[in-house]
C-alpha cells in the first residue's frame, strides 16, 4: 500500500495554504474593486458579474454554480487529478467571496475607475499567478481550454485569451457604457502581466559553477542544508594547466543566499559564477512540457 512520504504531505499542504491566500487575493481584487465599480474581467467571475449587474443574482453563487458544471465534466473527460486542487480554488473564492461581500459595504473608487481597474487587476493577477505556482487553478475558462486541448491540437493560451475578451466584450450588453469595456480590457492586459510576474518569480532558477579545492565539503552542505544536488565537473585552467573540479549546481532564486553563504563558510577564496536559466525541469523542478502533436495519417 502506498504511503506519502513527509515530504509529499508537507508539500501538499504548503500548495493548499498558497492556495487560499490566493484565493482571498482575487476575491478582494474582484469583490472589492471590481464588481462595485462595473469593470469585467474575464473567466468565470467575469460571466458572474455580468449575470449579477443583468440579474442581480449574487455573483459568487453564479460563479460556484457554473464552475460545478464545468468540473463536473472536467472529472469525466480530464480525470480527478486535475480537478481536486481546483474544486478546493473554487470553494475557496465562493466563501471568501460571500464572508467580504457580506462584510464589505463601502464603494472604493466610485469617481476613479481607472484607478480601481488597476488596483482589482493587480490584486486578481497575484492571486491566479500565486494559484498557478502552487500547483493549483482557478478553474473557469481554464477547464474549457484543457479540454479543447485535449482533444484539438490548439494553444491553451489562445483559448484563454479568446473566451476573455468575448466575455468582457460581452459586458456592453449589460452596461452600456464602451468606457467600461475598455477598463475591462485594461484588467485583462494588467491581469496577464501580474500573472506572468508571480509565476516567473516564484519559479525562477539559478545555476551555479564553483571552482574550489575544498569542492566536497561544498558539496554536501549543499546536499544537506537547501538540499540541492551537485555535479562535479572535470575542468582544466588554460593559463595554468592544473586540473580542478568544478561543481555545477541548479537551485531555486530564493536559495542563492544560503548557497553562497555557506560558500563562503567553507572556502571564501573559492570562484563563483551565477547566472538566471529560464527553465529547469526534472525532479525537485518543474515537470516537463510536452506539446502533444498529432498522429500522422497513413496513405491509403
């Protein structure tokens, strides 16, 4: 029988703890700055929104119930694994969502829209990008696009992008008013930048060549203390001619502190070069992304 190690389960509950931090990020963005003033966004709270200003139909009872459809089939077609994460993003926003509207009766920014704009679509973007990162989704028009995917060899991003605007665009119907329109697109460019930023921040790696003599002790205080695995490089020095071992080390940004301490710990002479990689997969980073291309079809 299968038993999760402490590691998986503390990791497990870090992702749901980052989770609903996030949660409650795009619940303030859209609940508080958002929806009192008008503006659409897109996804799911955006369709909520606009049945809430057409309807007066509570926007997070909307989004809950519309989401439920949709991770009901995304259980069928796309399989539990990607949808227990999300179900909990979900139920996360719809309390939080119902606990601040409840409490929260002032009107922020009524005479700035821009300004709430900004402010929501920050606030929204952090949220979603800090879900992302932790492994998690918001569900919405992430679950359609997955199961497009799925089956059409189609840019899960283009997917995205077009149910965004179809449903900001989709607003007028209910507002009238093209200037909040164009706040809604506002919100989706800002939205993306803010996602784009807290995922390329929390997931940036580092890569690390030292040349030390003392490049074993190095070694195992990096195995030890951030945990991080090393390769030792044979290297030849073009002025000098003598052998050296170099170690080659991929850490996490937030790492890069502790590593170079105890570099300096053990071997303060020793020759250090850091540089930014865009991506680092494989065990202890991320998975691997892998495009799915079509079969191609047999001449008859």
């Amino acid at each position: 029988m299968y038993r999760p190690s402490k590691k998986s389960v503390t990791r497990e509950l870090r992702d749901y703890a980052m989770i609903t931090i996030s949660m409650l990020s795009y619940c303030i963005g859209w609940i508080i700055f958002l929806l009192p003033n008008n503006i659409s966004t897109g996804g799911i709270a955006g369709v909520s929104s606009i049945l809430y200003w057409g309807t007066g139909i509570p926007a997070q009872l909307s989004y809950f119930a519309i989401n439920l459809v949709l991770l009901a089939i995304a259980l069928v077609v796309l399989g539990w694994r990607f949808c227990v994460k999300t179900i909990y993003a979900v139920i996360m926003l719809t309390v939080s969502s119902s606990i601040v509207g409840s409490l929260y009766h002032e009107h922020w920014l009524s005479d700035q829209p821009f300004m709430a704009a900004i402010i929501g679509s920050v606030f929204c973007g952090c949220g979603v990008g800090l879900c992302l990162a932790n492994n998690g989704s918001t569900g919405g028009t992430d679950i359609i696009a997955a199961i497009i995917h799925k089956y059409r060899d189609v840019s899960l991003g283009h997917v995205i992008m077009f149910c965004d605007i179809f449903i900001i665009s989709s607003s007028y119907l209910v507002l009238r008013d093209f200037e909040r329109v164009i706040y809604g697109y506002v919100v989706l460019y800002v939205t993306a930048f803010c996602i784009d930023w807290v995922v390329n921040t929390m997931r940036s790696s580092v890569q690390f060549f030292i040349i030390s003599e003392k490049y074993e002790e190095i070694g195992h205080r990096i195995n030890h203390e951030p945990h991080r695995g090393c390769t030792v490089i044979n290297a030849q020095g073009f002025y000098s001619g003598r052998d050296v071992k170099m170690l080659f080390v991929l850490a996490n940004r937030r790492q890069s502190d502790m590593i170079f301490r105890l570099i300096n710990e053990v071997d303060p002479s020793a020759f250090v070069s850091q540089s930014a990689v865009i991506g680092v997969y494989g065990e202890g980073f991320d998975r691997f992304k892998v495009r799915r291309t079509r079969a191609p079809k047999e001449n008859p």
